[in-house]
C-alpha cells in the first residue's frame, strides 16, 4: 500500500510539474510578460503543442492575462472576486476564456490589440472545434493506466496531474486577490497568498507579481517561497530559456525605482493608449451594428 502511495503521489507529481512548466513558465512568465527569453524552437513548440500538455490555447491565454493585468479587479477584468466573488471566480474565467478565443478568431480588436506582439494564431484545435481533445488523449491515457491494472487511483492521479488547470487558475484569481497581505500599493486588489503560491509554483504572490509583471521572480520578502522561479534557474541552465535578470524584482528592502513599472510584458504607454483606442473603436462599432435602422 505505501508503494501504492507513493507511485501515485510521484505520478501527479510529475504530471503536474509538467502542467505548470507549460503554464506558470512558458506561458505565464514567457508569453505573457516575456520575463524569460525562450528560444526559438521552444517559443515554436509551446505555441503548437501547449494545448495538448493543458488544453489551454496559448494566445488566448497571454490575451486573456494581459487584459487582467490591464482591468485588474475592475468592470472589465475577466476573473476578479471583487466582481464575481471569490467562488464565481471559477466560472467567470471560464466564461472570458471562451470569449477570448471568439474575439481573436473573430480578430475582434478589443481582443487582438492585447497579443500584437505574438507572431502565431490560436492553435488549430480552436480553429476547427476540436478543443476537447487534449482531454480525451489523457483520459485515454488515465484509463490505459488504470483498466488493465486496476490501479484506478493511479490512473486518477495523471489525469488530474496534468489537467489541473481550471482549479489552479481559480485558486490564483480568487484568493490572489482577496485574502493575503500586501507589499506594494498597487491600484487593484492583488494579495500575496501564501498557500496558493505553495501549491502553484509562486503564482499566489500576486501582489508582488502585479508591481513587478516582468519579474520572472515573484517573491520578494525572506518568508515567500517561489518554486517557479526555482524552475526557471533550473530550465536556465539546461539552455531551455533566458531569465531577464534586469527587470527581476528587486532583493528585500531594496530602493525598486529603478526597476520597469510596466503593467504588462509587452506593454507601455504607447500599448495603452493603442489599446484604449482600439477598445473605443470596438465599443462604437457595436453601437453602430446594434442601433436601429432609421
């Protein structure tokens, strides 16, 4: 029984480091705020075959993210406790990823302006319907391991390992943002949760990970524990990515005014403009589509 234990607390161990390698790193710290340099074939790998180790389309995920960052806790952000509550959260971010990917392949600007920078479409598997089937390869996969061994739980352990995903996202939009303490003021809610950033690899310290977006770090006081950015230095010096060490959150009590304040990876004041801009042209068009016709 305790060999029982232990082959299924190593299975989803490994299944889930997988699961948040690809989101907490690639996706997160890579795509979305370019925090660390992927190389070309990497980039090229995690935007093709992503979805099939999450089941989450990379573009409309760094787009979905980087209109959290810009709305954080407002009317427009797409999963915040503050508006949905904390356990509406679950299906609100569920709702504005299904919205995401309407509104790029439909390259609706609202949606495109916030993924200008990233040089590949939403995955095929969106663009022809077929998103469901990362899901099936690993129940197939779970129930390989399990039927003809009967090691059910085994079996439960993979599946849940590596598609995972909608629970961590609602834990770190829910109680990132609601219940923790705060090192920095920043103008939303985020919150330094330290059991969300225990369970996902770091992604609890949203406060932190708000004031300094670019940062691939996302700890800051001697008490926070980032094992994503543990991830990071170890994929480092495999050759596997890049850290940008100059806009890395700064050491405990360090002066951070010279560091970027930037909002999202990609953007600055430029960005924001552009897509205000282009939020306004949306907004009227829909006006002009959905006005009565005299």
């Amino acid at each position: 029984m305790a060999l029982y234990v232990l082959a299924c607390l190593s299975v989803f161990g490994l299944t889930y480091l997988i699961n948040m390698t690809m989101i907490s790193i690639f996706y997160h710290r890579g795509l979305a705020h370019d925090a660390v340099t992927l190389p070309p074939w990497l980039r090229r790998f995690v935007a093709t075959m992503g979805i099939w180790f999450t089941g989450l389309d990379p573009k409309a995920w760094v787009c979905m993210h980087r209109q959290h960052h810009k709305h954080s806790d407002g009317p427009r952000d797409p999963h915040s406790p503050v508006t949905s509550g904390i356990f509406g959260v679950l299906f609100a971010q569920l709702r504005s990823y299904k919205k995401t990917l309407v509104g790029l392949a439909r390259k609706n600007p609202r949606y495109t302006i916030f993924v200008k920078d990233l040089d590949f479409d939403v995955n095929v598997l969106n663009r022809k319907g077929l998103w469901i089937l990362p899901y099936f390869v690993h129940l197939g996969l779970a129930l390989a391991i399990a039927i003809p061994t009967g090691l059910w739980a085994l079996g439960a352990c993979y599946f849940l390992g590596m598609m995972s995903h909608p629970l961590q996202g609602w834990i770190v939009n829910s109680f990132g943002h609601a219940i923790g303490g705060r090192n920095f003021d920043t103008p939303d809610n985020s919150r330094n949760n330290h059991l969300a950033a225990w369970l996902i690899v770091g992604e609890g310290f949203q406060n932190n990970h708000h004031r300094y977006p670019t940062s691939a770090k996302f700890s800051y006081t001697p008490l926070e524990l980032d094992l994503g950015y543990g991830l990071c230095w170890t994929l480092e010096r495999f050759g596997l990515l890049k850290i940008r060490r100059e806009t890395l959150i700064p050491a405990f009590g360090e002066a951070p005014e010279h560091l970027p304040t930037r909002s999202v990876g990609k953007e600055s004041a430029r960005f924001r403009r552009e897509s205000e801009r282009a939020e306004a042209q949306a907004e009227e068009a829909s006006e002009t589509l959905s006005a009565p016709t005299p």
